[in-house]
C-alpha cells in the first residue's frame, strides 16, 4: 500500500497541473459564451489523462522536473490532440 501513495504523491501533481492547463484553455477560448460544466468537466478529465501519460513518459526518459512539469502543462493545454499525438507517434 505504501507504493500506492508514492504514486499518488508522484502523480497527483501532474495531474492538477494537466488540468490547470485545460482550465486555461477552456478561459481563453470561451470568453464571452455562456459556461457550459459538461465542457470544462470533460476537458479536464481529458487533461488529467493526457497528464498523466506525459508525465509516466518524462519519468521514463528521465527528463528533469521543470522540462516534465511544462510538458506535463502542455499536455494538459492540448487535451485530446495531445493524446492523438502520441497515438501516432507509437
């Protein structure tokens, strides 16, 4: 159980700078349109996976904490792009 939380306190970061990202985009491409939960909510959910696969990836490289944490927020920005990105690229 121990490991559990190791991950956990490796990978929660990522995750919520994954979504702050997200967050950001969602502000910067709906300013004046009505807010829509449903959007915001499946973008970050979105987020957090792409996150967390970026994340794993610039573990695996090892890649250093500030390269991991703006690709990690890059990630979270592009969402599903990023994730078809990586799709192709495997």
């Amino acid at each position: 159980m121990n490991d559990f939380w190791d991950h956990c306190k490796l990978l929660l970061p990522a995750v919520l700078v994954a979504m702050l990202g997200s967050a950001i985009k969602y502000i910067r491409r709906h300013r004046g349109e009505p807010f829509r939960w449903g959007e915001l909510l499946s973008g970050l959910a979105v987020a957090a996976f792409a996150g967390l696969v970026v994340r794993m990836l610039c573990l695996g490289f090892g890649l250093n904490e500030w390269i991991s944490t703006a690709a990690v927020a890059m990630a979270g920005y592009g969402g599903g792009k990023t994730l078809d990105l990586l799709v192709e690229a495997i």
